[in-house]
C-alpha cells in the first residue's frame, strides 16, 4: 500500500482549500472555451494509467512515487526531507518543474543537470558542484531519466499543456530528432553550436537506428535509450571524501500527461547507498 507523508505537507490543505476556490470562481465563470478546469472522470484517468501501462508496466503516479519514497527514507532510515538535495538530469522542459511533485515538500533543489532530453550537459564539473551543495551528513537525491509524453486525444509524444488549446510534442527534441531519422536527413558529425544539445541527441538516435525504427513505437525505444545513456554519464557523482551520507538514485522515465491528469514515473533502477558503511540500504532493479 502507498502511504502519504502527511507530515512533511505542510502547504498541501492551503492549496486544496485554494484550488477548491479557484475551481468554483472557474465553474461560475462565463464558458471561456477549452481547456476546462474541472475534474476529470475517473474512466479518462483509467484509460490513461492503462495507456501508459502498455508500454511502461508498472508506472506509478509521480506524486505516490514521491510521496511514498519520502515516507520510507523517514521511516526506515531516518533521513529527513530537509536533509535530502534533488539533482535532476531531466529534459529543460517547463512541464516537468510546474508539475514536479517534490515542489511540494522540504526537499531542497532542484540542482538541474540535465539539458534536452534530459542528457547532463553539465558534465562531471556539474556533478562536482551538486556534490558540494548536499547538507551536511545528508542525502544527495538524483533523478535521473528522460520524460514522454501521453496524451488521452493523440496518444505517445503528445501533451495537451495548460494554457494552450492544441497539444504539442513531448519530449520535443526527442520528437524531432526522431523525425530527421525517419525521413533519413540526419548524418555523422560531432555536435556543434548552436545547437549542441539536440545534435547530440541526432547522434544518439543515429547510433541506434535499427533498433528504434524497427520497434512498435520507436519514440518510446529511443527515450529508454535516453534513459541507459543519462544514467552512464550520472553514475560518476563524486563518493570519496564527501561530507554528506546518503547517495539515493532513482532512474527511470518519467510520463507526463495531459493537463489536469496525474503525471506517472516508471522506475527502471533505484537504490539507496550509505557512504558511511559503504553498503547499499536498498537495490531495486527491473
Ligand atoms: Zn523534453
């Protein structure tokens, strides 16, 4: 079962009560036009969470993922939420800040490593710099992995974003560098400016062309090659001679969905290490 920690939420019933306003000033309001902000129907949710479940099995929202992973580093290995610093190596896009649900508790951060796609382009002297902000005798939270979209009116890639009548491309440059391989547009060459970050992302999709074009929905295989290449770059976070505890490390992809609707985390690895005993607490591995 999920448990909520309810303690560490301070803020959540001032922002219930504060939503519960906003949505009656919204259901008075005069008919605007879409979106709706209203509550969706538990059967669109279900079609959602089966949706993504086809492809990612085992997803689970990212607001439970969060919650319950908090409540057991409390409750288990006392580390509390002021103590922990996320760093994450996902994709710059805003979606994945305004719906983060770490927002809503103590966790300090984020630190962001990643650039496009979620690759961190902040490179070994990112990760340096992380390494020196964690509390002291804290935990260093990494989150890392690239992000999709699903969306319940045009399926994988696609979101429908607050504030916008037409759904766009999620992750987009993962969108788009797959693009270029399918019409075959995209060629060798080392990443360049001003466009480092998604020709780094055109090699990566190039490299492995076989693989994506041929599987049944190829954005989701290129993603979770995405996702093998962060974790590479990501495993060299400083452990010696560091004045904090803890190296939690959560890997995997995370969904996101349509305005209104729960985003979704489908862990692929996650594992809990203590630096002082040198042992890991928790390995979880798909
Ligand atoms: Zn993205």
């Amino acid at each position: 079962m999920l448990l909520k920690m309810v303690s560490y939420r301070r803020f959540r019933p001032i922002v219930l009560v504060f939503a519960a306003l906003i949505g009656l000033m919204f259901s008075c309001a005069p008919d605007r036009g879409k979106p709706a902000v209203t509550k969706l129907p538990d059967e669109t949710e279900r079609k959602i969470r089966d949706g993504i479940r086809t492809m990612f099995p085992g997803a689970v929202t990212f607001e439970q993922y969060t919650d319950s992973l908090l409540f057991f580093l409390y409750a288990v290995h006392r580390i509390k939420p002021e103590t922990i610093l996320l760093g994450q190596s996902t994709c710059v896009d805003d979606v994945l800040n305004t719906k983060s649900p770490f927002n809503e508790h103590m966790v300090k951060g984020p630190f962001n490593f990643g650039g496009l796609g979620g690759l961190p382009f902040t490179g070994l002297t990112g990760l340096s710099a992380y390494a020196h902000h964690v509390p002291d005798s804290g935990a260093a939270l990494l989150l890392v992995g690239p992000h999709i979209g699903y969306s319940e009116e045009s399926g994988w890639g696609m979101l429908h974003r607050e504030g916008q009548h037409e759904v766009t491309t999620c992750c987009g440059a993962l969108v788009a560098a797959l693009g270029k391989l399918e019409k075959g547009t995209l060629k060798v060459q080392d990443p360049r400016e001003p466009d480092y970050q998604e020709q780094t992302l055109e090699q990566l999709a190039l490299k492995h062309k076989g693989e994506i074009l041929d599987s049944k929905v190829p954005l989701v295989t290129f993603t979770k090659l995405v996702n093998g290449e962060v974790q590479k770059i990501m495993s060299n976070l400083p452990r010696h001679e560091v004045h904090f505890r803890y190296v939690i490390t959560i890997v995997g992809v995370i969904i996101n969905t349509d305005f209104g609707y729960p985003d979704y985390i489908w862990v692929d690895k996650m594992s809990i290490y203590d630096l002082e005993t040198e042992q890991y607490l928790k390995i979880m591995e798909k």
